[in-house]
C-alpha cells in the first residue's frame, strides 16, 4: 500500500496488540479448549501441508506478549511473516548500525512452533529511514547493497524466502520513484535480487506487490518484468500477490493471472491476504468473506507452482486495517477474542477438512431446523463455477424472495453427471453427487425475508463443468437470478 497506509499499518499492529495483551492469558483460557487453538478439527497448517503447500501468517514482535494470539498462530499456522522487524527502518537506522534483535525474536517464535519464515523485506520505499534518502546517488548501490548482504547473511539458513523488492509498481505500471530508482533506474531491481543470491544461495527470491492479483496494468507490468528478469538470467523465484482485498471484489481472473506467472517459471505465493469490511460486520458480508476465503485458497491450489497462503495478522484484534480504513475492519478468519469466524471454517474446507465442521463457538445442537416457508414464499439462486482441469469451484447465492425469514435452510439442487463434492463452505453438503442437499451451519440459520447466503464447494468432475441445477429452498422451487 502507500507509505501513509504502511504507517497506519504499522501503528495498528502496536495498538492492537497493546489492547488485547492485558486479557490474554483470560482469553487463552476461555478460547483454545483441549483442542487445537483457536479452532475446532484439523489445523489449517495440516491441512495445507497434506495438499503439498502451507498457510501463514504475519506477527510482530508486540504480538509475541499476547499469549492468545501465539497459541492460535503456533497451532494454526506453518509459516510466518515478520510485519515490521525485517524492514529497513528496524534493521539499519542509521549506515552500517544494524539491529537484528527484533527480527530475531520472530525467527525464534518461528523454531519454536515449527514454522517457516518469509523474510519481508530487502529493498522498499517505504519504512525507510532518512539517511538512505539523503545519499548522493552515487551511494545508494553500494549502500543497498550492504544492506541486502548483511541482512540475507546474518538470516541466512533460517529464512526460507525474502521479498528482496516490495511494491515497485504504480498502479499504472510504471516503476514508482524511489531512492532505488531515482539512482539506478530499473536496474535497481535486477541488482538486488543478485546481491541476495549471492548472499544466500538457498532463500526463495521474491518480487512482492498489491493489486496484482488480477490482469491488469499493475499485473502486466510485473509480467512483463518478471519475463524480462528470467530472460537475461537474473535470480527470482517467485512472485507475491499480497491480496489486500474488499469483501466481494477478489478479481475473477486471479486463478488466471497465478497460471500465466506459473507458465514463467516462478512460484506464486499469497502473501498478506485479508478481506476488509465495513465495521460493524453484516451477517452478510461475513458470508461473502468466507466465500471470498476459499475462492483465494482455491485458485492457488489449482496451479501447482502457488506454494502457499498467508493471511497478513492472526485475527481482528492485531489487523493494520482499521488503522489505515476508517470504518472498515473485521479482515481475517479470527474476530477480535480470536475466535473462528465463518471464513475460518470456509478456509479449512478449502484446504480439504471436514465439510462445515463448525467454529468451536457455535455448537451443531444450537443450530435451529429448517423451517417450511408459508404459502407464497419464494428464492432465487445465483450460481458461479471456475474449472480447471478435472476440479471446479461452485459458489451459490440464495435468496429468500418470500415475505417470512426462515429460521433454518435446506436447499437442494442436483450436480451434473460425473461430479462429485469434495470439500464445501459454508453449508454441510451431502451426499457427494447426484441430488444434493446443503444445510446451514450454526452461525448462517436466519435468512431474513430480501436476505441472501451463500455457500459452495470443490468438486472433481470428468468434464462436465455445467453449474447444478434444480434449485429448491426448504422445498420451495427457486427460479434463476
């Protein structure tokens, strides 16, 4: 994001923290249970390391005296990102004075718990401190230089990725203006990341930026460099697309834009993910973020070469957001007494955990059964399908058009031949093919009349990718819309 976003971010991560710390251990204990912290069933980091990839997360160094927010991130996640403790503003105040405590302590966090680290980050415009601006140009490649080397060094071994360059881009895809460029032109980028290959011969090399998880000119232009990098030989391994979206607004051609910077020979990774809403949260934009949730985790896993998610904070309390958008918040799987929220469940779906295992805040028994809508009731079903080879993703809306909320739903439609449901959200879905019935989980009965919820699904198909049909709302035939 802009520098002015950064420091909000930043200051949020302080202030969060701060907040939460006093109640933590009284949390800890009225939050994890006998099972794994934060969430009933399979850790998403199992989860994601049985499908050949990894779920993160972003912790700071005031995080660590939260004892909430580590117990869900040492159970939950297998990765983690130093928010602020690697940047340049941390590491190297001032010329050749280097500070690698802070960092430090996020890597030793990250042994303890069995995670990996993504070091973030070499080379940026932001967080930077005033000396490396104030060079002579004829300064600033020896000087970033040192920084890259010195850093990598000292990590070297214990981080298993850098983004040696973090937002280069404009939104028009020109290169921004930075200490870097203003100096070096755009071969800054080529420079850094050879100086960290020399550095560090086995760290993952990555170029980093927002808003270029879809196509468009921010995202062509990092292809474009990318292509251009690989052919003259330079060092980059992967791309990272930080994912900082608006509930309902996760770009219809990401899995798309992941496959074309696959097809270039570097890794993908999701590397800051979170879907803000306006605060307080709705009912039904806390359903469209679990839907957005597992539409991110799906499209990465349908290209082999994107290796992982992580989200940027562990839940609600530590988020940058509310501290850089007024009125908006409520941007990860985890509100603010890190409890599961619905994307939580979507996320573990995705990744090929129990269909609608519920949030360890909502128990099966509570949810109501689903009621019969009077006469003159009525639905509406909008359907959305993204395939890929032999697997597709479902996602459906329904909307209650009668005059009565419905304290429960069942909606019933019937799956093309050959496909079959492997993993849903959202709504416990049964049986795998043929005529479907998907019901409401605890914490999505209520479906007021006008309102709408969505659920869906991964299937495996044999290539027919048709959207089910024959929709039917608590026996209520639905028409299409």
């Amino acid at each position: 994001m802009a520098a002015q976003l950064r420091a909000a971010r930043r200051r949020g991560h302080a202030l969060a923290a701060l907040a939460v710390a006093a109640a933590g251990g009284l949390l800890a204990a009225a939050t994890l249970g006998s099972g794994p912290a934060g969430a009933a069933g399979t850790p998403l980091r199992d989860l994601a390391e049985a499908k050949g990839s990894y779920f993160g997360t972003a912790v700071t160094q005031s995080n660590l005296g939260n004892s909430t927010l580590t117990a869900v991130a040492g159970a939950q996640f297998d990765m983690v990102t130093p928010g602020n403790e690697m940047k340049w503003d941390t590491t190297e105040s001032s010329a050749s004075n280097f500070n690698f405590g802070p960092g430090d302590q996020i890597v030793s966090f990250a042994k303890a718990h069995s995670m990996r680290v993504r070091g973030h980050t070499l080379v940026w415009h932001s967080q930077l401190p005033s000396w490396v601006g104030n060079l002579p140009k004829t300064q600033v490649q020896a000087a970033m230089e040192n920084h890259i080397t010195t850093q990598t060094t000292h990590y070297k071994g214990q981080v298993y990725s850098w983004d040696v360059v973090n937002e280069p881009f404009n939104e028009d895809g020109s290169l921004r203006t930075s200490p870097f460029y203003n100096a070096m032109g755009s071969g800054y980028i080529a420079d850094a990341l050879r100086t960290a290959r020399a550095a560090d011969p086995n760290a993952k090399l990555y170029l980093n930026d927002y808003n270029i998880e879809g196509t468009n000119a921010k995202s062509d232009a990092m292809y474009q460099l990318v292509s251009s990098l690989k052919s003259q030989g330079v060092p980059i391994d992967g791309v990272g697309l930080e994912s900082h979206f608006i509930v309902g607004q996760v770009p219809s051609t990401m899995k798309a834009n992941i496959q074309r910077f696959a097809a270039l020979g570097v890794d993908v990774a999701i590397t800051e993910l979170d879907d803000r809403m306006q605060v307080p949260a709705s009912a039904a934009n806390l359903a469209q973020q679990a839907t957005d949730y597992a539409t991110v985790i799906s499209n990465c896993l349908a290209v082999s070469r994107c290796v992982g998610v992580s989200q940027w904070g562990v839940g609600d309390a530590d988020s940058w957001i509310p501290g850089a958008f007024s009125g908006y918040g409520a941007a990860t799987m985890y509100d603010n007494t890190y409890q599961p929220k619905a994307s939580y469940t979507s996320a573990a779906t995705a990744l090929g955990g129990a269909a609608g295992s519920p949030s360890p805040s909502s128990s099966p028994s509570s949810s109501p059964s689903p009621s019969t809508p009077p006469s003159g009731s009525g639905c509406k079903v909008g359907t959305q399908v993204s395939a890929w080879n032999t697997g597709l993703t479902e996602n459906i809306t329904v909307t209650n058009t009668g005059g009565s909320a419905l304290n429960g739903w069942s909606v019933k439609f019937t799956l093309p031949g050959g496909q079959s449901v492997s993993s849903a959200w959202n709504a416990t879905v049964s049986p795998a093919s043929g005529q479907v019935t998907a019901t409401n989980l605890p914490y999505n009965a209520a479906l007021p009349a006008g309102g709408s919820v969505s659920f869906g699904f991964n299937a495996d198909h044999t290539g027919n990718t048709a959207a089910a049909t024959g929709f039917s709302l608590n026996g209520v035939a639905c028409t299409a819309g």
